[in-house]
C-alpha cells in the first residue's frame, strides 16, 4: 500500500510542517489541504505548504489515501464528521494530537468501518498557525503511533513509512500507555511551565518588569513553553486528564519531600538528587533528542 | 577609581567568562587568577582565562583594586578567609552569587573594614568548570548590584563601570529584594526542573528510556536546567531559603488550582491562564532576554 495523494485538515504548525516535508522528502506524493480559517487558507496557499488548498475539507480528503487531522485533540470528533462525505473506501485516517485514547474514541466514533491510525509526532515549537511550519520539524523526532488491536496491518505499515519518509523514527504503542508516558513528557512540563509563568506575572512583591528583566535565570526557558497555542493545550488537559493528574500527583510528592529538605537545611539530599538529574540530560544529548550546544544553541 | 589590576576567585564557568571577556572588552586591565582545585587552574591557565594563574588565593589578590569571588555561596565565607592576609587597603571585594543576602553577611564577616560590593550577574548556562567559560556571557544581561546602605559610592560606581564594560546592564537593589525576584525568576524554576527530571526518572509505569525517547515533548528543556552545577544550586536553596520556600507555596497554591480546573473540566481557566502567558514571552524577546528565533534557535 503506498501513500499517493494526501489531505492534511488543519493548516498549523503540524499541518504545515507535514505539508512542507512533503514536498522536501517526498514530492511524489500530491498534498490537499484544508483549514476551517479562510485567512488560514490564505497563507497556506501563499506559502505553498500544500499543492492546493481546497475550500471545503470534503473536497481535500476526496480521493486520498491518507488523511491526517491536524486539530487540536478537542476538535478531532468534528473535523472527523467534516471529511466523512468525502472519504474513500481506500483512506487511511490519522492525526497527530498528543492524547491518544481520547483521539481514537473520537475517531471511531465519528467514522466507523474506516481504517484509521492515531499517531503522535512528538515534535513542535511555541509557535503556531500557518507561517509556523518547516519542513525539518520531524527530522530524526520519534513518532508513536497507536493503532487499535484490530487495526489493518498494511494500513499501520503505510502510516509508518509514511513519517520514516519524513525523517521521524517510528514506534508502535498502547493508546493508554501513550497517554502516561506523555503526561510525564510532555504534559506536566507544560502545565509547571504555564503555572510558574502565572505566579510570577501575579506576584505583588515583585514588578512584571522585574520578572522579564531577570528571566535568563531560568525563568525565560519556562515561558518559551508557556507560548504554546492555548487551545491545544487546554484539550490536551482535558482529554489526558486521568494520566495528567496521577503524574502531577507524583511530581507534587516529589517537590514537597524537596521543599521540606530545603526547610530543615538537608543539603545532602539536594546535592544527590541535582547530581542525578545531569545523567538524564547526557542521555537526552546522546540519544539526539536534544541540541548539545550550551543553553540549546541560543546565541550570546 | 578605575580598576586596574582584577583578581578572580574561582576559574569555573563565571570566574572564566570574567576573565575571557575582560580580555576581549578591556584588555588593559591586568587580570590573575586562582581556583583551589589544581586541574581546574591547569585548564585555566591552558585556555589563557587570566594573565597570571597564581599557586594560592593570597597571591592571585596581591595588588588587586577589584577581587571577585566566583565560588559556590555556601563557599565565599572561606574564600573571603583565603584571600583576607593578600588583600591591600584599595581592593574592593565583589561576587558573583546568586543569593545575596547570605553572602553579604559572610562576607562583612570574615572581611571587616574592606569595601564590600556584591554583584550577581544573571547569566550562564547549564555547564560548568574551566572548559564551560565564554567572553559574550554577559553581554545584554543584567548585572544586579545590592551594596549595604553605608557602603563606599566610589566603589559601588567602580564596579557598575566594570561591568558595564563587560557588556552587562547595571540595576542596583537591596539585597533582601533582591532575593525575592531571583527566587522567582531562577531559584524556583531551577528547583522544578530539578524535581520534575527526578520525579520522571523514578516512575515504574514509564521506563526512563521512554523518557528520554520522548523528551522532545518539553521536558528536554528541563533537563538541560536540571544539568547545572549541583553544589552552586544546594548552596543556593540552603542560603536563599525563606524566599523560596515563601515563593514556593505561592507555585503550589497556583498549581493546586489547576490541578482542580483539570478535574473539574474546566477548559475555560485552563484557556485564560494560557492565553495569558503568551503575553509575558513576547515582553521577554522584546526586551531583548532572550532569542527570538522557535525553540531558542535549536536546530531541527
């Protein structure tokens, strides 16, 4: 089974990024796309991040064999009934939303007896829209996809080669397990990040403009995650709330277990836990999933 | 008072940029060095980081008008001991410690009758040690400056002008203040970071391999904050303590109330609270902290 012609529904920075990788590693492959914004179809169009921008998702999805949503994971049920009059026997759907148990719900709900294929590219920036995308974004990123039991085998394959052909390395898991490892990974990094950036920029002791000016203490790295686009994560939060609370629960433990090493003057304890932690970022740099240049490779 | 002759204690990644960037920005001051660590003086004198790498603490500060202590804060008060029988009547003393407070008061005491200027820099990076130093470190940056209310005008202008010419921006404030913003602005980001990669590491459900395959998600980002020198930051919880343990349970009181928004469903505070952040980002590239290319100019 091999991808020849693919709908991307929703024109973001996933989308766009999908788009333009396309056309870099791919070009065989003819690309539709369709965004439910006109002013999003507009730049999509000016930016080329697809061969032709359609002006209803029905039309972009018709003929496709693969079909990507890309749409915050609260908006998936309804860009899934968006495309249904226009889908083939032959389209293979998927996404690329970061809580995938909701996701798959959802879609089989919303399309049954279609062959579909969650997957999760864990790849972005803090920016959004269509002027976000670029074509290496997935560049040796992993994607997970999380294929139902009873899914199609050549069906799961197709996605698969489909993101090894954009640059990702692949990787099969339970919808459920997903969820936890990315609570851990991805979720509760956020939602530390969006609170920290809220306590500071609440604070009455402390002036905003105090909080900006110091921020290359550590602060600032917090608020480039802070920038992410709100109504993805706000569904994000939403639909992984089971593994988001169980992991915020842990990390909550932890940090009080710190605080209260900090209170009663513990050293010892910080230094061995603030040694540990460095043996996960060589491993983060090893395994190339992070820049090795100091401070990511900002510039000085 | 111009500074003539700067003497550096402590050759790790600030002591190091000290003396790189005197040597780019002002190369007539004459600059020597010391670090109780013999191979960390072998480095050093090997990447050139001061004219004169001295064998003891007393004779790098020989003839020195300004001396800076780039030690550990739970370390100045011996380092202050160290250099007390080399010091002239013209040294002033300064640091480069993250918690201020704390050093004032080592250093007024294993240092009575000299002129006292402590300084903070807010700047660095994630590694550390004689090979971790650069001459742009401070470029842009804030320098805060938090001199007691009787110290010498003369001294605290001398050394504002010596980090200015490093490239540094120069704020002074008091140094109780001072200890509130940076608990804010670093302690507290460095100390989530520090628990959030343990809290990771230890889970059972999600093998620390998954972790890291997965960390592209956001959590790399803490990981690289969570490599940062473990005696620099035990020293710095243990010394700025009332200020973070204050600061923390206003993150917790914040994070609880989003813990409670997830349970409840409630997309509309989630919503506001992340739309609100943004705000904050963009003020931070404004205002020229941080670099303003996606995901910090780190390459895909």
């Amino acid at each position: 089974m091999r991808i020849e012609r693919l709908a991307i529904i929703g024109l973001g920075l996933l989308g766009g990024s999908i788009g333009l990788a396309v056309k870099a590693r791919v070009p065989e492959i003819a690309t539709r796309g369709w965004d439910q914004n006109p002013d999003v179809r507009a730049r999509a169009a000016a930016r080329g991040l697809v061969d032709e921008v359609c002006e209803t998702a029905e039309a972009a999805v018709a003929g496709a064999d693969l079909v990507i949503l890309c749409v915050p994971v609260g908006a998936m049920g309804e860009a899934a009934r968006a495309i249904r009059a226009g889908l083939g026997p032959q389209a293979i759907i998927s996404d690329v939303g970061s809580s995938k148990q909701a996701v798959a719900a959802a879609l089989a709900e919303a399309l049954p007896g279609f062959r579909i294929v969650p997957a999760h590219p864990v790849a972005g920036t803090e920016q959004s829209g269509p002027d976000a995308g670029f074509a290496t974004l997935f560049a040796g990123r992993w994607c997970i996809l999380t294929p139902s039991e009873d899914a199609d085998e050549a069906a799961i394959e197709a996605v698969a080669g489909f993101w090894t052909a954009l640059g990702s390395r692949v990787e099969r898991m339970d919808a459920a397990h997903h969820d936890l490892v990315l609570a851990v990974t991805s979720h509760i990094p956020h939602l530390i990040a969006y609170t920290i950036v809220g306590t500071a920029s609440d604070l009455e002791e402390v002036t905003q403009s105090e909080v900006i000016k110091y921020s290359a203490g550590g602060f600032r790295d917090f608020t480039r995650i802070a920038a992410s686009d709100p109504v993805m994560w706000r569904d994000v939060f939403l639909t992984n709330r089971t593994a988001v609370l169980e992991m915020l629960g842990r990390f909550v433990e932890d940090l009080t277990a710190l605080q209260r090493a900090i209170r009663s003057g513990d050293g010892e304890t910080l230094f061995n836990l603030f040694t540990r932690t460095r043996a996960i970022r060589r491993a983060v740099i090893e395994q190339g999933q992070d820049d090795s240049r100091p401070d990511f490779g900002r510039e000085h």
